[in-house]
C-alpha cells in the first residue's frame, strides 16, 4: 500500500477580524497562517498534506471536526472570496485534485479534477480511460 501525499492552502484574502482569523488558525490543526499585503490565508502542514478539517478544543482536549470552509466564510469581509486547492497522489496510482471558492455569505462553487471524465464525453463524445490503475 503507498502513502498519499498532498499540497493544500487557500489564497490570500481580506478578513473582518484579523485577531479573530488568526485565533482561528491557530486552533485549526495542522494550519499556518500566511500573509501578503493585507491580506492572509493559510496552508496544510499536516502529515496527510490535506486541507485541515478540525480544530482543538483547550477544554476538552479533544480534536472537534468542522467545515472549514464554511468556517472561513464567517471571518470573510464583505465582496471577498476564498479559494481553497489541494492536490496529491497515491504515488503514481491515483492523482487527486480539487478546489472550492467560498464567499463571505457561505456560497460556494467546486471542481474536482476528476470532472474532466465528463468534460471530455460531453465536448467530443469519447469516454476517457481514468489516469489510475
């Protein structure tokens, strides 16, 4: 069996609290707070390489399962977006990939790298082998 490893991390964006935000990083397992100009975001440095999907609760000592994206949303300032990507592989077995974009009233839009199967049916009628074995 091989091991997966992944790249995740969000682009960089404006937030309402900026303490807030990062309060929430910090809390976010396996998160590291990125800046540019104003504006922030964040990246996996989890083992799995996977965008980070639970936070820690000081008060029981226990990780607590979230939505991160619709987490994000609500530290979001108005007309801003956040996009979320992640990628990785099973060595050469199975290639993944997908990304989200999340507005700051929870709305999103997705695409996962497998879309492209249905894609290429739909444009020139061919139904594709998969990039796997």
């Amino acid at each position: 069996m091989a091991n997966f490893y992944g790249t995740a991390r969000t682009n960089y964006f404006k937030v309402k609290d900026l303490e807030a935000f990062k309060k929430f990083v910090e809390e976010l397992s396996g998160a590291v707070l990125i800046t540019k100009e104003g504006l922030f975001g964040f990246y996996s440095d989890d083992s799995s390489g996977c965008m980070p999907s639970s936070v820690y609760n000081r008060e029981t000592g226990e990780h607590e399962d979230i939505d991160v994206i619709e987490e994000v949303s609500k530290h979001l300032a108005e007309g801003e977006v956040a996009v979320f990507m992640e990628a990785g592989a099973e060595k050469m077995r199975y290639i993944s990939g997908w990304s989200t974009v999340v507005n700051h009233k929870g709305e999103t839009v997705d695409i996962n790298l497998d879309c492209i199967y249905s894609m290429a049916f739909e444009k020139f009628g061919v139904q594709p082998s998969k990039a796997e074995y």
